[in-house]
C-alpha cells in the first residue's frame, strides 16, 4: 500500500472548498488502497472547512501554521509521493527530499499558467527546466491546458509523465436549494425572464467586452440578462462599456457573492457562457451542468470533453466567435425545448463522469501506477 502527502492549501486563501472536496473524494476513493496524510494550513477560504476534513475516515489531517513547517513532520520517511500544488511548495519539497534523502516521488498539478502573454514560452520553458522536469508526474486539468503549455516547450525530460485528469465537482451541492432571497439582486433575477450567465472573474484573458459585443443584439432582440459574476482589475472599464453602449438594462453586475450560493443561482439561469481565451480547466464550463444548463464556450479548457453541440451547449471555434457564438446563445434562448433537452443530457454525462468520486478513482490509479 502506498502512502500520499497531499498538500492542500492555496498560498492565499489557505484550505479551500475546492481542495476539500478533493480530499474528501480521495478518503472515499483510497479505502485500503492508499494511505494518506493530508496538509493544510491553519486559516481557511470560507468558514466550516477545517471541520469538514476532520470527519475524514481513511485520511489523517495535519494542520500547521506556516508551510515551513512540512519539514518538521515525523512521517516524511514513509511517504511513496508527494502532490504539490504550485512552485512554491514544489520548491520547498524538493528541498526537503534533498536534505533528507528521501526516495518518495513527486507530482504536481498545473492549475494556471500564463496565458495568452507574449512571455508565455519563456515562462514555460523556464518552470520546465527548474521545477517540472525534477519530478515523476505533471497532471494538467484538460488536453486543451496541456496544449497550451506545450506548444512552445522544448525542456521537457521524456521520462516525465504528462498526465491528463480534471478536477470534479461536489455534486451534492446541486441538490440542495440554498435559498438567494437576501441577495441583493435576487428581485431581478427572479422577475427576468430569460438570464445567461458568465461566472468568471473580471481579467483580460476572460474577455468581457468581446462577449458583449457577441451577444449584445441578442440580448436586446429577447429581451435577456447577461449576468457578470465577481470582481477583477477590468470590472471598471467593462461597466464603463456597457453604460457608453446603452446596455444597462441588459448586462447586470452582482459582484462575488459566497460560494454556497453559486449552485441555485446556476439552477436559475437558461443557459452559461464562456468565452475565455484560455481555460486550465474551466468550474465555469463543468458547474453549470450539474445545474442542468446548457453552455456556449469557445474551444477552451474542458469544453472538448464536456459540451457536445445540439446535445450539452456549443463549442465555438477561435475566429467565428461575432458570429457563431452569438447565433448559438439566440438559439437557445429562442428554443427553450431544444435548451431544456441539452441541460439533461449534461446533467447526466457530468453525474456520470465529474463528480469528485469518479475523479478519486482516477487520481488513485494515477498515484498507484507512479
């Protein structure tokens, strides 16, 4: 049986819902496949994590203050692998492994790099030659995020695996009705009566002002919302955009709102969109399906593997997005049949293939195969 040291932090939010319900879905998948030790700091993203790991049965949590103190803990000589989350603590593990001579072996998750900058090659070929080609496995969260990075990649050892696992989604989630009624937007959201959402943060690489150009006469013509999600440097200049287009009535703002509420809101929408230019994964893509929504993205992320055109959304190819793109949201805000229908068969396929239990599964028999 193999031991795992998982490393689940973010270096600002510290134990995040996301990384909970990741160890969650590996003390459910490991059973008595797998020992594992689970690493976190002392502060959390949003308040009931801690206590949500406590109640692990397969996995022994460990809680420390500053990530400094990894080096400390007595089981570091038993353990066969590593998965870090980032250089910093890529950096920090590798060190110890040196100092101590340890023989365990390491994989790392690329959850974002750079994209879609002119330093992009640069930047991947340098986190290639000083971390990722000292360790024995990179997970990307889709093909599309591995191709990226690869593109312009030429220091790659071969005998790195390049292994291609997305990340799941808590699908209980998705059955509960939280109830949006002292959200301050909740009077308009229930009396609209057609409504798509973009759940992405407000950053260049997400596109904005490109996605209002698209859907702008549509949104007039039936008479539709575009909600935007959260917070981000280019908020300002998008709202300053859709005020100079006379869009107000039409594009509504709401800010971040706590995550608990994000699924029933998802359950209220007609449809999601997505047009980033670049996606490593892509909650945004993969959430709205639990909702039984159907999504419009570009060719991003997980799109590939999720949506399937008239059967979960639309993927829209680069350079088609004025038109294509706009065409598929007109269609099924005007078919809301043909919309419905395609909301099941996600539901189904993400029930099937994205929940967090099946994705254990899979990052067990990674971690065994290392």
């Amino acid at each position: 049986m193999k031991t795992l040291l998982f490393l689940g932090f973010d270096k600002d939010h510290g134990l995040t819902y996301h990384f909970a319900d990741w160890i969650a879905g590996l003390d459910r998948a490991a059973n008595n496949r797998m020992k594992i030790y689970f690493v976190t700091v002392a502060h959390e993203q949003n308040s009931g994590l801690h206590e949500k790991i406590k109640s692990l049965r397969h996995v022994q949590i460990e809680i420390i203050d500053s990530p400094d103190d990894i080096r400390n803990m007595k089981f570091l000589e038993e353990v066969d692998i590593v998965h870090c989350h980032g250089f910093r603590q890529i950096s920090k593990i590798l060190k110890i492994k040196k100092e101590y001579k340890l023989k365990f072996r390491i994989v790392t998750t690329m959850h974002s790099f750079k994209h879609g900058r002119w330093y992009r090659p640069l930047f991947t070929n340098l986190v290639s030659l000083f971390y990722l080609r000292r360790l024995d496995a990179v997970q990307f969260l889709s093909h599309s995020a591995k191709d990226e990075f690869m593109r312009y990649n030429l220091l790659f050892k071969n005998s790195v695996r390049l292994v291609v696992l997305p990340l799941g989604c808590n699908q209980e989630e998705f059955s509960k009705d939280v109830s949006l009624e002292n959200l301050d937007f909740y009077g308009e959201l229930s009396e609209s009566r057609k409504n798509i959402i973009y759940l992405a943060n407000f950053s260049k690489v997400k596109q904005h002002i490109k996605l209002i150009n698209c859907v702008a006469d549509i949104l007039i013509k039936e008479e539709a919302k575009l909600w935007l999600f959260g917070e981000g440097t280019e908020k300002k200049e998008v709202q300053e955009y859709v005020k100079k287009r006379g869009l107000s009535r039409h594009v509504r703002f709401t800010g971040r709102v706590d995550r608990r509420y994000v699924p029933s809101i998802l359950k209220k929408m007609d449809l999601a969109v997505c047009l980033s230019s670049s996606e490593t994964f892509g909650h945004l893509i993969a959430e709205p399906l639990f909702a039984g929504i159907p999504v419009v993205t570009c060719d991003v992320g997980i799109a590939n593997y999720l949506i399937r055109d008239f059967t979960t959304g639309f993927v829209v190819k680069k350079g088609a997005e004025k038109r294509n793109f706009g065409n598929a949201v007109g269609y099924l805000l005007e078919n809301s049949d043909a919309a419905s229908a395609m909301g099941k068969n996600g539901k189904l396929f993400a029930k099937q293939w994205m929940t967090w239990d099946v994705i254990s599964q899979s990052a067990v028999d990674m971690y065994s195969s290392i």
